[in-house]
C-alpha cells in the first residue's frame, strides 16, 4: 500500500482502515488506485480488502473501475460494485497481428478472477465487441478458451442482423457463435436486400 493519509485499526492486526486521496495496492500484476480501504484478516489467514471511492484495476490488457471492489489477497479475485466498467485492450503479437480484441462492458456487479482474466457480470450487463454488442442477465467469460457466454434473455445486435433467446456463446479466438432456444425458440432478425431490376 502506497499514499497513505490516514490509518486505524485494532491492535491485533486483523482489522485495518485506511484513506488517503491517490492510495495504490500492488500484487504481482494488479495494480489498484482507490480512497480508502478496510482490511479484514479471515479465519483462513487470508486477507479481505474492500476498496472503496473510484476503485480503478489495471492488470495486463484489463482495466476495470468501479465505486467498490472486495478483493481476496490469497484468492486474487474479488466482487466490483457500482458502475462497473471493464475494458480490455486490443492485443497484437510480435507481427503485428490481433492476437486478442478489444471488448468494452458494464455492469453493476462484476467477479473478477484477476490472474486468469475471468469474470461474471450480473446487474444489467451490456458488452461491445467489433463484431457484436448486447446484454442478457449474465455475461461470463473464460480468457484462456476466449469464451464468452450470454445468458438469460439475451438479445445481440450485429449491423442489421439481431438475435434474441437464451443462451449465446462465442469463441472469439474462432470468430464462431452457437445460440440456444429456452422455453422459447430463438427468435433472428436480419434485412435482405432485393435486387433492384433495370
């Protein structure tokens, strides 16, 4: 912990307060700027930090802010709350290529698994990819498989082409969709185009 104005705590150490106006936290890659935090000590051992005012996360190619992010030291994952923004930036590889693309999301609930780049969003998610926007009850993604999943009344927009249902799954690596029905069908709207007769 860096930029401490002001700290309390008990004298045992497993409860801890702090504030100060540009506090920084640094684990590995996890880079976090906040206000002010508590630190709980958990009956595992492990240490709990809820960060609290403009919590901003930069891990590698991911960036993620929001009001409150309760975060486990041992598990490295934790809960974003309020206004939740995560974006991860386009990747290349040496020769310039995508390796991975960018995708913008928000929420009002995030878990956030930050060494392997996962999360779940809940609360009125919404993502945009290049290729697609949308939103359902919960989006989820796997980095290391780059899968990303939709579920609960999800409705996609891609250009003209839109696509609403249950469940949506893509493999952003193999640029590939499968949709899958609830109790209702999968309902696909797209235009066509006539050809005009000269």
């Amino acid at each position: 912990f860096k930029g401490i104005d002001r700290v309390s705590g008990d004298t045992d150490g497993k409860k801890m307060f702090m504030e100060g106006t540009k506090l920084e936290y640094f684990q590995g890659e996890t880079y976090i700027r906040f206000t002010q935090a508590e630190i709980i000590e958990q009956e595992d051992g492990s240490k709990e930090v809820t960060f609290m005012g403009q919590v901003s996360l930069k891990h590698e190619d991911l960036n993620v802010t929001g009001e409150k992010f309760c975060y486990n030291t041992d598990k490295k994952s934790g809960i974003f709350s309020g206004d939740v923004v995560l974006e991860r930036e386009e990747t290349l590889n040496d020769q310039g290529e995508v390796e991975k693309e960018g995708i913008k999301l928000v929420c009002n609930s995030l878990l956030l698994e930050t060494e392997e780049k996962s999360f779940v969003a809940t609360e009125k998610p919404f993502i945009e990819h290049k290729d697609f926007n949308g939103n359902g009850q919960k989006i989820s993604y796997i980095d290391r498989e780059e899968l990303l999943t939709i579920v609960g009344d999800f409705h996609i927009q891609k250009g003209k082409e839109e696509i609403k249902g249950e469940e949506i799954s893509f493999n952003l690596k193999q640029k590939t969709f499968e949709a899958k029905r609830g109790k209702e069908p999968l309902e696909v709207i797209f235009e066509i185009e006539e050809k005009k007769e000269e």
